[in-house]
C-alpha cells in the first residue's frame, strides 16, 4: 500500500473513531458506586468527583438521563433511586429538585439531586 493511502485510510479511522466518541448516548450523568460505598458522579464531559450532598444534573430535552451503577455488594438508595448490588440501572427524570435518603454517603446521609 503506498503512503498516501495509508494515511488516508488511518484519517478516516480517527475521524470515524471521533464522530462515534461524540454521538454515542451516554448519560447526562452518571454514578458509580464503588465496592466499600462510595460513589462518585461522573458528569456528560467524563470528569468525575466524589458523590457531593447536592448533584446537579444538566442536559437537553424534556428529561434528563442518569445512570447508576452499583458495583458494591449490598444495595444502595440514592435519594429517589434503589439499585441492587452488582447491577446498573437508567432513569430519566424531569427538571426538578429532588432528595432522599443516600446510602453511599461516608457522613451526611441525604442526597438532593437539582436536574435543570
């Protein structure tokens, strides 16, 4: 294969490698919690921090989509959300404020979720 081809070839893998990173659906937020408890939220541009009292929840449309993930042995209530050990779960939600009691806290013990 000349050098020309090839790199054509290798332009078009990384571009199509792009559009699929940019148009795969993913969740507006997503929250993982960790063997031991603790979660962490992960937001719609991959940056990820610990589980705060309050989570802000952004996006588009009508409903907002968040996905938790248990990866702890027991099950965990975050505020509105119950997920069964070992398994992840989708919700999509409207804009509102919305709170609870949360399991996967170390201290405070209630979750707000504020979806805008």
């Amino acid at each position: 294969m000349n050098p020309a081809r090839a790199g054509g070839v290798a332009g078009l893998v990384v571009l199509t490698a792009v559009i699929v990173w940019l148009t795969w659906p993913r969740p507006d937020t997503l929250i993982r919690v960790r063997r031991g408890g603790i979660a962490e939220v992960t937001n719609a541009y991959g940056r990820s921090t610990p589980l705060s009292d309050t989570v802000f929840v952004g996006g588009s449309g009508a409903r907002r989509t968040i996905r938790v993930v248990n990866d702890d042995t027991v099950k965990h209530q975050l505020a509105m959300f119950t997920v069964p050990a070992g398994s992840s779960t989708e919700y999509r939600v409207p804009p509102g404020t919305f709170g609870g009691m949360c399991s996967a806290h170390p201290s405070v013990k209630q979750l707000t979720f504020v979806i805008q």
